[in-house]
C-alpha cells in the first residue's frame, strides 16, 4: 500500500539521502509549504523505511501533519535513526549502519538544536541494540532541544502507540532528557498531555 505525503508537504523539495543501493537511508529532509525560514526540527525513530521523494509510511505522514499542524515555527523536518538499515522487521544481522549515513547523522546532530525523540520503548531486537546506541546520543545531543511526544508514559512514544495509533495529534511536547535514568522520563501527573513548544 502506498502511502502518500501530507499535503502541506512540499513534494518538489523533499531530499532522501540512500546508501548501498538503497539498503541504507541516512536522512530524509521534509520542507513544508506555506512557511518561511530554515528553522528545522530534527525527529529521531528506530530505523528507516523505504520512505523517500514519492512515498512516505505511516510514522513520515503523521509526523508530517503534526509538526505542520502543531508547531508552526519549523518551516522542515529531518527524518533521522538510530540504525540506518532499511529493515521494517528488524532481521538483519549484519551492516546495521552504513559509515556514510553515521557521519551524516553526526553532522545533522552538529548543525541542528531541536531535537523529537520518536523511538518508543526500548529493547534489543535480534541484532539492534536500541538501548545502548540511544545511549551513544546522550553526549552528541548535549546542549540542544529534546523532545517527546507527551504521553503519560516514561519513554519516548513512538507515532504507532496506541494512545496515538498514526492519527491522534492532540498531544504535545514535553523536554526529554537522555542523561536522566538512561533516557528515561519520570511519568507525568495522571492526565497531563504536555505542553506545545514554541
């Protein structure tokens, strides 16, 4: 099933950055229509999908639509992993991270501040060590602006939660700190959805 780009996307400007035939994508910039600058909001998930210039997936729409929607100061967005294997069931074992992709993904790191931790709950799964390389961030993302979608959950919420299910944008942001208890939030009081950064 294809799915296409939020409509306020601009089709014509959107740039994926693949490596080894494409097995590997190291970043996918999403500017926006309708919105002036360059100020850019850096979303970091799991691992890549084949999304790219034609199609988006699930996770890449709704971003889309809620960083469009909820936080109109980002004029773009650039999609960024923690692996950068193009591997939706995460069975491969070997070639997990592509150099060239991990020096992209260190050079996007320096030259941005603001920062939407999207990789859910955390745990190794078969050859990726979710834990420990979001571990590795915590001195790359020094100094910058983290953030979470703010559920009341003490993890990073990725776009498929159930509380969100790729549809609900009525949640905001809340500050995500990596140095705390291995990236890990204490809960938010029982019904506060977080607040909308500006």
């Amino acid at each position: 099933m294809t799915i296409k780009h939020f409509d306020k996307v601009d089709l014509s400007r959107i740039q994926a950055t693949f490596r080894s035939g494409r097995q590997h994508r190291a970043k996918l910039h999403i500017p926006f229509l309708e919105r002036a600058g360059t100020r850019t909001l850096c979303v970091i998930g799991q691992n890549p999908s084949a999304a790219d210039e034609q199609q988006a997936d699930k996770t890449v729409r709704f971003l889309e639509r809620y960083v469009f929607e909820k936080l109109p100061q980002y004029s773009q967005m650039l999609m960024l992993n923690l692996y950068s294997r193009v591997d939706a069931k995460k069975t491969a074992t070997t070639g997990l991270n592509h150099s060239g992709c991990e020096k992209l993904f260190h050079e996007a790191i320096a030259q941005h501040e603001d920062f939407l931790v999207v990789f859910g709950k955390l745990r190794n799964q078969g050859a990726y060590k979710f834990p420990e390389r979001a571990r590795s961030l915590k001195l790359l993302l020094a100094g910058k602006h983290i953030y979470r979608l703010g559920l009341p959950v003490n993890f990073a919420p990725h776009p498929g939660n159930r509380a969100i299910l790729y549809n609900n944008t009525d949640i905001g942001l809340v500050k995500y700190d990596l140095a705390e208890d291995n990236g890990v939030l204490q809960k938010l009081p029982k019904g506060d959805k977080g607040t909308h950064i500006r």
